[in-house]
C-alpha cells in the first residue's frame, strides 16, 4: 500500500490529514501536560494534609504520640508524604520524557510536513504551467491551420478567375505557401511540447507525487509510531512508582500491625494512676445511740462533741479519693513539688524534673570540659589567646552546675520521700488511699502541701497495734445537719486561689479574709465561713490562720 499510487488525486485530503494528525499528536500533548498538573496539585495536597495532622512540637498532643496507635498515624502521615513524592516523580518524568519530547517533535513534524507539501505545489505548478504552454501550443497549431486553410482556398479562388491579374494570383499563393509553413511549425512546435508534457506527466504522476506522498506516509506513519510509544512511555513512569508506593502501603500496614492494645492500655495506667489503694468497706454507724443520751447530754457543747464523734469516730478506710475531684490550681499556683497530684503522678513528675535537670547538669560539665580543654590549649599556646579570658565563663559554668545540683538534690529529696511513702504492692497490709506512714508525725504535720485530702476525711496519727494508720470517715449529711452555725474561731486570708468543686468545699480568691470556724484536725484542711448561708473546708496550705485565743480558750 502506497499513498503515492492509491491517492495520486488525493492531494487536498492528504494535507488535512496530516493537519489532523499533528492536532491529535498536540492534544495528547495537553493531556499529558494536564495529567501532570493534577499529580503535582495531588501531591501538594497530600503534604498539606500530613503536614496538618503532624503533632506541633512542646504541645500536649506531641505527648499523645507515646500510644503505639498514635505511632502507627505518625508513621502513615510519613509515608503519606513519600507516596506524595512518587506522584511527583510521575509529574517530573511525564513532563520530562514526554510533554517536552512530543512538544520538540511536533516542531519538527510541522517543518517535515511543510517541505513535503511545499515540494507537491512545486510540483503542481510545474504541471500547470506544462499543460498551458501545451494548450497555447494546440490553439496557434489550430489556428494556423485555419488560416493556412483559408490562404490556400482564396489562392485557388483567385487561380480559377480569369479577371484577375497572374501578379494577383502569383501573391496568392505564395501567401498560402507561407500560411502552410506556419502551420508546419506550429504543428512542429505542438507535437514537441506535446511529448514534453506527456513526459512531464509521467514523471509527476508516476515519479514526483509517489515520491512526496511516500515520504508523507512514512511522516505519519512515525508519528503514529510515535504516540504509541508516547503512550507507552505514559504507562511505564507511572509503573516504575508503583513498587515505591507499595512500600509506602507495606510501611502503613506495617504501622498498623505494629498496634499494641497492652502497650498502649499499660501507658494509661503509667499515664494516670494515682498510687492510692481502693477503699475498704464502710462500718455500720449507730445513729441509735444520739437518742438514748440524757437531756443533760443534749446541751449546745455535748451535742457538738456528740456530733463531732458522729463525724470522727467511724473508721471507714477509702471514702477519700475515689469520690474527690483533684483540686484544680490556677496558673502560677502550681507547688514546686508537684504536692497538688496523687503519689504516683507525684513520683513521675518528679523523676521527670530530676532527669531533666540531670542532663542540664550534665550539658554543663561537658561545657566546662570544654572549656578547661581550651584553656590548656591557651596555656600551651599562648599566641592562640589569653586563658585568663575563659576564668570568668568557666566560673559561671561551674556555679550553673552548682545550683543545678542544688536543685537536683532538692528534687531528689522530694522523689525519695514518695517513694518512701508510698506503699509496696507485695505487703499484706495495705495502707489506705492518702495514709501516711504514722512513724513520721512531724513530717505529716510539717508537709501540708505534700498532699492532698479532702473534707469527708482525715488523717490520724495514732498507731494501732498491727503499725497500721486507721482512717477515719466524716459523713457531709451530718457535717452540715447543724442547726446553729459554729461560732468563728478566727481568721484566716487566702493565700492561693482555690476553687472549691467537690462537696463540702468552698472556693476562695487570692488575699481574702475569711472566718475560721474550725481548725485542721490533721487531715489538710480547714473549715471557714464567708456568711451565715456559706461555709466549707479549704487545704490548710492555702491560708494563713490568725486564731482568736479568747475564742480558742472559751
């Protein structure tokens, strides 16, 4: 199959196929270009959204990231942005192996296409211009012939008539004479260029044209070639990403597998488990025994001591923590010893701070080292500078590592009180949630802020037989079941604010003056009243009491 023998007439619709096919081979351009404008705007996004959900660095939610769970979102979110990359690298090679390569074959298939159709006019042309000078020829050669016709019939004419003149009739044909030569050479002239054009037109038709369109049909056929391996190109750049992004796959199902509900269920117990132990059973109270007691017995001052045995002399062992909100401390009134949390929050607070500061400590060593190095250098080299000039700093390192080691030691002391307090898990008897050990009253009475209670209990220092503490129970219904308010002991002013949400509890502004009705029976807190219709308990570690010693002797 040739075009130059199948389409020898089709000149016309050879160009506008041609035109077509250089238009298919530019709109498959375009999609390409737009193919890779969509990986780049799906890879952008990809990052953006990893890049939203990344933990912010110091934040609470970058603490979260402990949870095996919360690992596995991480190590997606990372592999999300290598997936991102491969459909980069799509958009990079499409554009590169593709879009740029068709784009610079294009120009030259147009610059082929022109020189081909620019050689068929060509030869059109010439053809054209054969075939009219074979035309012209035809009309003189006819028109010579016409006029040799009529010269030789109006000779013949002038021959057979006897009027005229021999000179007349000699003219005659001699002028016929010479209207047949003419007719000779035109005849001559039209048969030479009768078989130049002939040849001319074998030669256009069976050799110029098969040419052109040959090299036309070899220039589509390339380009035809060429698309499809465009295509092919189009499907390998994005196959050669396809094992990357089944990494990136394997990697998320790696994180996923790698999952620990244990672990994670261990880091909520390590996360928020106080070191109290669960409550014992609560004793029967006897509310019988107030009636069987004499009208004497139900004076003002019996029936408050009466009461108070009510509130006191249970021994219930757990109605403390498990029914008592943490006290919440605003900013800036946090204790130093981290005394407002439970014992093993505590401890892990504290252990934390140590091992911070224990890094500080040991960040400055290694700067003093340094330093001291270098000053060696200074004394063995004195050209390289003054050692006297690294006194003063190494003078502040070494007082920096002292205060550090203060602080630590202090930190240190605190840690080995928790732990010391709090009770070991193999002992068969267990102390009770916010006992103390009883062999340390002074320190019990000395370290209010080391711990927290609350107003339905209390702390005793008795120590029974057994070298247990017995906690003893209030009952709030009781508590405020008085009918006539206590009368005020002293005062007292607030020296952090406290917001007072558990039952029984009142809240209290910074720098306020307030009544004291009762003092702390040992258990961390103080009764006080604002007005007749308010009163509760505060931490005794958050006031300063002024007592009325008349009161108190009364």
């Amino acid at each position: 199959m040739s075009w130059g023998t199948e389409l020898w007439d089709q000149f016309d619709n050879l160009e506008k196929h041609t035109q077509w096919g250089i238009d298919i081979l530019e709109k498959y351009i375009k999609f390409v270009k737009e193919r890779t404008e969509i990986e780049l705007s799906y890879a952008k996004q990809l990052r953006n959204l990893a890049k939203k959900y990344q933990p912010k660095k110091n934040s609470k939610e970058e603490e979260e990231y402990r949870y095996t769970a919360c690992k596995a979102f991480l190590s997606t979110l990372n592999e999300m942005n290598d997936y991102a990359g491969q459909h980069e690298v799509i958009s990079e090679n499409m554009t590169s192996n593709i879009t740029v390569e068709l784009a610079r074959y294009v120009q030259e298939l147009k610059q082929e296409r022109k020189s081909y159709f620019h050689d068929g006019r060509k030869a059109q042309q010439h053809i054209e211009i054969c075939w009219k000078q074979l035309e012209s020829s035809k009309r003189r050669f006819e028109r010579d012939c016409k006029e040799a016709d009529r010269a030789q019939q109006y000779f013949e004419k002038m021959d057979a008539d006897i009027n005229v003149t021999k000179a007349d009739v000699e003219k005659a044909r001699q002028q016929a004479q010479v209207r047949h030569q003419m007719a000779e050479d035109s005849k001559a002239d039209y048969s030479s260029i009768l078989q130049k054009f002939n040849h001319e037109q074998h030669e256009y038709y069976h050799t110029h044209i098969p040419n052109i369109f040959q090299k036309i049909q070899e220039m589509e056929e390339r380009r035809i070639v060429r698309i499809g391996e465009s295509m092919k190109t189009y499907a390998e750049v994005d196959r050669q990403v396809i094992p990357i992004i089944g990494k990136c796959l394997d990697e998320i199902v790696k994180a996923a597998e790698s999952i620990d509900q244990k672990n994670d269920s261990q880091l909520v117990i390590e996360a928020y488990k106080s070191g109290f132990e669960p409550p014992g059973d609560i004793e029967f109270e006897d509310y019988t025994q107030p009636m069987k007691r004499t009208v004497s017995d139900n004076s003002l001052s019996n029936s408050r001591e009466g009461k108070s045995e009510l509130k006191f002399g249970g021994k219930s062992k757990g109605k403390l923590w498990p029914f008592i909100k943490k006290n919440k401390v605003l900013m800036g009134a946090t204790p130093e010893d981290f005394s407002n949390l439970p014992p093993e929050q505590r401890r892990k607070k504290l252990q934390q701070k140590v091992d911070e500061l224990n890094k500080e400590i040991q960040k400055e060593m290694d700067q003093r080292d340094a330093i001291t190095k270098m000053k060696d250098v200074y004394l063995k080299n004195p050209q390289m500078g003054d050692p006297a000039s690294l006194d003063h700093k190494l003078a502040e390192v070494s007082q920096n590592i002292e205060k550090l080691r203060l602080e630590a030691q202090k930190f240190e002391a605190w840690l080995a009180e928790v732990e010391g307090r709090l009770p070991a898990r193999s002992e068969q008897g267990r102390r009770q949630s916010g006992m103390f050990d009883a062999q340390n009253p002074a320190t019990v009475n000395s370290c209010a802020q080391d711990r927290e209670s609350s107003p339905d209990g209390s702390y005793t220092e008795e120590q029974s037989q057994e070298g247990e503490v017995k906690v003893l129970a209030t009952d709030f219904d009781d508590e405020f079941d008085e009918e006539e308010p206590l009368p005020a002991i002293g005062t007292c002013k607030a020296l952090y604010t406290f917001e007072g949400q558990n039952e029984g509890t009142v809240s209290v502004v910074e720098g306020e003056t307030l009544y004291v009705i009762e003092e702390d029976k040992g258990d961390g807190w103080t009764r006080i009243r604002r007005n007749e219709d308010e009163e509760g308990y505060v931490p005794t570690s958050y006031v300063e009491v002024y007592l009325d010693k008349n009161a108190k002797d009364s």
